[in-house]
C-alpha cells in the first residue's frame, strides 16, 4: 500500500482528504503543522511516496518544508504535490519552481486530486526506472551503481542476489512462478533445479534483514515482493 503525508492545518480539510485517500487505497497520515510532518519523517524507518503540502502553515510555511526536502539528499526525490488557497500564477510558479510536482487549489475536487496523485506516482516510477532506481518501502536497488541500501544502509548481494532482487522489485506486486524466476535470472539454458530459487530466496531476505519480509512465499506457486 502506498504511503502519503498530508499536511494542511485546517482540520475538516485534512480529515476529508485522509478519508478519500484511504478509500482510495492509500495510507494516509495527517500533520497540522511542519514541525509535526518533520518530526514524523525524520524518526521513520520508511518515506512516504507521496507528500500533500499546503503552502499556509502556522509556523514553517510549505515553500519553506518544499526547498528542504528537495536539499535534502534522503528526501529530494520524493513527490510532492502543493495544496492551497492561492491560486495566483505567481504563487503556482513560485511552488513548481521550488521543485514541486504539481499544485492544485483549493476549493478541489476529491477526484481530481487523487487523479493528479496517481499521475506524479507515474511519472516518479518511470523517472527512477530511467535512473536506474528501484524501490519498495524502506528498500532501494540503484542499477547503475549495482547497490542495494535498507534504510539507507548498504546491503552486500552476490550478482544472482543482486538480479533476483532486480528482478523482484520490477514486477512488484506481481506473483512470479519459480520456473519463471528461473528463466529471468538464470537463463533460459540453466539445468538447475527450482530448489536453487527457494535457496537464493532465503539467503536473501536474511541479507535484507527486516526488510526481507517484503518478499513473500506464494504456496505452490513462487513469490513476490510487496502487496
């Protein structure tokens, strides 16, 4: 399930907008204020991969959070959508030149909204594909540098590791028969047996620690990263 944080002040807003996120199929987490959203995101193991900033805040104001996320090295390229009441072109400029994803202004509609998210969340998978960047949660596989990180912290993969993770996170979701995991890492030439899949399997969720869990057994079938 995918994550977002929504931080608006106004709290009927804010309860409105998590109730149709969640009937949407997301997890949603409220924040009335920036100090409560950074308290949040800096103590938790995972990001969200979606962040729904109003621009008026009491205290530290949405453009502000904005250009922090995006000098932050950890937060940069998560996507942010800006919500609020101005909807002059000085201040839509303002929040797409701080390096948000999109803006909508309020008064909105609740499937407009949801519309424009699942939009950025394409266009943010198919720009970390381009980069070579695969992640799930807590877990990222960085193609061109051949890494894997868990909660920012490198994990060491052989190279069967390394291309059955690949090749996991790229059909996230999706329930991948043993033959199947054969054929994509293996080869289609490999004489093994599917029992080589079951052994690779484990050793790499023990690697992945805590994050292993993500990789789920499918009886009688295969497995498959994620829900």
């Amino acid at each position: 399930m995918q994550t977002v944080f929504l931080v608006e002040d106004d709290e009927d807003i804010r309860e409105l907008t998590a109730y149709a996120l969640e009937n949407a199929g997301f997890a949603c987490t409220g924040f009335e204020d920036g100090d409560s959203f950074w308290e949040a995101l800096l103590a938790g193991a995972s990001l969200p991969d979606m962040i729904l900033l109003d621009i008026m805040l009491p205290g530290e104001d949405g453009l502000s959070i904005l250009k922090k996320l995006r000098d932050h090295p950890r937060y940069e390229c998560i996507p942010v959508i800006m919500l609020t009441a101005k909807s002059g072109e000085a201040d839509k400029v303002r929040g797409l030149n701080f390096g948000a994803d999109d803006y909508i202004a309020k008064p909105f509609g609740v499937t407009e909204l949801i519309a424009r998210i699942h939009a950025v969340l394409r266009r943010a998978a198919s720009a970390e594909r381009e980069k070579g960047l695969l992640t799930y949660e807590n877990l990222m596989l960085d193609n061109e540098r051949h890494t894997v990180t868990v909660d920012s912290e490198g994990v060491a993969l052989t190279f069967l590791e390394f291309e059955l993770l690949r090749y996991l996170l790229l059909n996230a979701g999706l329930v991948l028969s043993r033959d199947r995991l054969m054929d994509a890492v293996w080869g289609y030439d490999y004489k093994g047996e599917s029992r080589t899949v079951d052994v690779h399997v484990k050793s790499l969720r023990q690697k992945l620690g805590p994050a292993g869990e993500h990789i789920k057994t499918v009886r009688n079938v295969g497995y498959k990263l994620g829900e």
